[in-house]
C-alpha cells in the first residue's frame, strides 16, 4: 500500500512588477479611517492605487473564526475577518481573476511574545480558506525606511516612508483635537464634521506634496520643512469655529492597551471611546506616535546597556540621539500649529523609569514597559482622572502589565484603574466593570471642580459673564493651561480667575 507523503510549503506571493501598479490597488488596514485616510495619500502621491480596508465590525468577529486559529486574539481574528470579507466581496463584484490580478494586501510585521508577529500567518490561513493562495500578500518591516517587494513594484523609499511618518503626525494630532472638543461642544455634531474636513483638507495636502530628492536631501525637507505647518493652519481656522463649554464636569479618561484594541474605534473594541463619551467623560486618546517614539528610544536604551561592548558608542548614541529629537521635534512643531491643543508626547526615559519597580523595560513584547509607566504618568502628572487598559482576551505581554499594575496599585491605590480585557462579543461585562471605575472619576472631577470655585471665589454665573467679555475662550482652539488639576473643567476656572486678575498658583 503507498503512503503518500505531504509537505509543507510556506507561503511565497508571486511578484508585483513595476508594470503592473497603474492596475493594481494596494489594499491596507488595521488603523482609524482617518489615519488610513492620509496614508492613501502619502501613498498615492509616490504613484500607488490603494485603498483602505473598511471599518472593522463585528460580523468580522465570527467571520474571523471561521478561517484562523481559535486561539487567536480578537485583534487577530477582527483583522483576519476583515480581510476576508473584503476579499469575499470584491471577487463578487469584479470576478475571481480581477481580484488577483488587480489587488494586493500590504500588512506590516514585528517580533517579540506578542502575537503580531504571526498575524500574516492567519491572514495567509484566510487565503487557503478561501481558496485563493494564489492571492498575493505582502509583509513588511515595520522598522525599515527602505525595503522593496519581489519584483520591484512596491518599493518603500524614504520619500514614502517619510510620508507616510507624516500622515501618522497629522492624525494623530486631529484625533486629539476630535476628543478634546467633541465633550465640549456646543453644536452637536459639529466636531465629527470638521474632523472629516481637517482630514480631507490634509489628504489633499499629501497628496499633492513636494518630493525633494530620495535619501538625505528628503529626510533634511521634511524636518525643517512648514509646508505640514501651514496646512495645519487651515485646519485650525476650521476648529476656530466650534465653539465649546468647558464648565461641564467630565473625568478624563487616559486609554492605554495593546496597539490595536487602543488605536481602534469601531466594534472591535466595543466602540468605548465614544460609549465612555456618551457616559460624561473626556477620553484622552494614545497617539500611534507614542509608539514609534518608543520604538526609537528603545534602540538607545539597549545601545546604553551595551555601553562597554559596543564600538564607536558615543558616535552611535548620537546618531540614535538625534533621530529621536528631530522626531519630537517635528511633532511639537506641528502642535504648535494647532496652538498646543494636542497633547505632547511623554518623555520616553521617564516612562521607563516610573516603570522601573514593576516591570523591566527590556521585555518588550507589545507596547512593553509603557503601558505600567503611562499609567504613572498621567497619574503622577494629574493628566487624567482614570486610566482604561485594553487588553485582548489571552494576551502575553498584557495579561504581564495588568499583573504588574496589581502591584503598582497597592503602591498608589489612588490610581483608578479599569483593566479591560476584550474577546470581541462581551462588551457588557466590559462596559460594566469599566462603569464602576468611571464612577468614582466622575465624582473626584467634581471634587475637583468645587475645589477650583472655592479657591477662586468664582461662581459658575460669574465665569459665564466674564466668557461674554472674552468671547475667544469658548473657541475648540484656545488653550487652557494646566494647574495641576486633571480635569478641563477646574483647570478652566483657574485660568479665568487668572485672566480676572486673582493670584492663583499652578
């Protein structure tokens, strides 16, 4: 009797040629539509077709399932789903054969625990599901500034990377102006609205962006360049409009978690950005930037611990250095077009030694050691009344942060801290368990409020008279500084009583 012997073939797309991009789309996801948004327009102004992935819902969930691994994460599996429908679509409406030979999916990888460095494994299980391995996927280094896909038809060039950098900044700094205002405003509506227009405004301007040469050249105009800056002027005459009330108590929430679940608006997540909004809070959103600054410094710190081994140390600490100035550079320059509104991005050397005591900052799995030194900082810093951790159901490197935080808290159990861990199909037990933590915020936010009355000797009447005389403060643009209060509302009494002449202190 023959025995019949089978063989594992990895999986090896066929090429994309340079020929072929006039025809083929790039399809690409994983992020909020607005980030998705600007990086098609970095990227169609290097000559690329692309196309964003639609919103995740939560038929992706159980779609998901049915193709990869039952133990995956939901972030894994939501992806996973979602590119499954939008593959199952497409070749329904364009045909099979239009579908592989007009599109590609573009992903990005990393290593470490974290169970993104095998999310092109379950997409490739998507494509055997489906039956079209001959589907082509490619992956990319996420830490490469310059790296090409066999045939040569999709080349990361630094002009690109340096874009799509860019519109990463530009989206996070909207979204951070999105829920800063959309708490506050006086028209309902009003802060989706100009959101959309920012976006498109933005696009636009990376779409039709200057290319000054491919290496040094580029990278030189795109750090002292104002051509983003003045973009981001247009957009704040946009934001100058809406008008807001910022003598409404809300308890601000800082979201920290695994990339995805944090970044992710949409059914992924339990929409809990806007449902925590819906339940009187502020949410202060984690920028991708955050992450990639990580990234940057984490090169440094491992360059530090090598100090005795590593040749030519001090010229290389420079180099790394200096890369991650300019970067912060570059964004606090883009902040500032924005009057400041956006927050700044936390000092990474502080972040790994709040978290020092608790976690060790060289296991870097997800978002490592940050998410326990963030916590600390917008504690310590009185940034935020609550911190909301998104955490998938399973997850290594999280379910190490939630234990370590168990001790931060016995440290600091002032800290109000609401672990969320999400499976993708139980967002009552989430919504609940996260209610309970809110509670206790919304009250201290109106502590703190009663708090700034009673050292101002203002009343809620007096501060609306004096809004009437300086109509500018009700502006989504005007920026109201912080003293050492972690709610807008109290904060805001302080700097009028301020500008009414009284001595208060920060």
């Amino acid at each position: 009797m023959e025995t019949m012997e089978l063989q594992y073939r990895a999986y090896k797309p066929k090429p994309f040629t340079k020929e072929e991009r006039p025809h083929t789309t790039l399809l690409f996801g994983g992020l909020t539509w607005k980030h998705e948004r600007l990086l098609q327009g970095a990227m169609e102004r290097m000559g690329y077709r692309s196309e964003p992935l639609p919103n995740v819902e939560r038929q992706d969930l159980d779609i998901g399932k049915e193709y990869i691994d039952v133990g995956a994460c939901c972030p894994t599996t939501f992806t996973a789903g979602n590119l499954a429908r939008t593959l199952m679509t497409k070749a329904k409406e364009e045909g099979l054969e239009n579908l592989k030979k007009n599109y590609i999916f573009v992903t990005i990888g990393a290593c470490g625990p974290c169970r993104f460095g095998q999310y092109h494994e379950s997409y490739e299980r998507v494509l055997e599901g489906l039956n079209i391995t001959d589907f082509r996927l490619f992956l990319l280094d996420l830490l490469q500034m310059e790296q090409a896909a066999p045939g040569g038809g999709l080349e990361i060039s630094m002009p690109l990377t340096f874009g799509l950098v860019y519109g990463m900044f530009l989206a996070d700094l909207i979204t951070d102006m999105e829920y800063a205002v959309r708490p506050y405003e006086m028209m309902e509506g009003q802060t989706d609205r100009v959101v959309r227009e920012s976006i498109e405004l933005l696009y636009e301007k990376l779409k039709s962006r200057p290319i000054k040469g491919k290496k040094l050249l580029s990278l030189a105009w795109h750090v002292v360049t104002d051509y983003f800056v003045k973009a981001l002027r247009e957009v704040r005459e946009l934001w100058d409009g809406v008008e807001v009330d910022r003598l409404r108590v809300k308890p601000r929430v800082k979201i920290t978690g695994e990339f995805w679940l944090q970044t992710h608006e949409g059914d992924g997540n339990y929409n809990i950005k806007r449902w925590l909004e819906k339940e009187g809070a502020e949410v202060i959103p984690p920028p991708i930037a955050v992450w990639m600054d990580y990234l940057i410094n984490m090169e440094l710190f491992k360059l530090e611990d090598s100090k005795g081994y590593v040749k030519k140390y001090h010229l290389k600490k420079f180099a790394i250095g200096t890369i991650a100035s300019l970067y912060k550079l570059v964004y606090n320059r883009l902040r500032k077009a924005l009057n400041y509104i956006p927050n700044p991005l936390p000092d990474q050397r502080e972040l790994k030694e709040l978290a020092k005591p608790y976690f060790y900052y060289r296991l870097t799995g997800g978002e490592g050691h940050m998410l326990v030194g963030k916590a600390l900082y917008a504690y310590r810093h009185k940034h935020a009344h609550m911190i909301c951790e998104l955490s998938p159901y399973g997850c290594l490197p999280n379910t190490m942060s939630v234990g370590a935080m168990a001790k931060v808290l016995g440290d600091y159990p002032d800290l109000l801290y609401a672990p969320i861990e999400i499976k993708g199909d139980a967002e009552v037990h989430a919504y609940s368990r996260c209610q309970m933590i809110l509670t206790e915020a919304k009250r201290r936010a109106k502590e703190e409020f009663e708090e700034a009355l009673e050292r101002t000797g203002l009343t809620v009447e007096r501060v609306r008279e004096f809004e009437e005389e300086r109509p500018e403060l009700r502006r989504a643009t005007y920026k109201v500084p912080h003293y050492g209060y972690a709610g807008t509302s109290a904060n805001y009494v302080m700097h009028v009583a301020e500008l009414m002449g009284k001595r208060v202190g920060t």
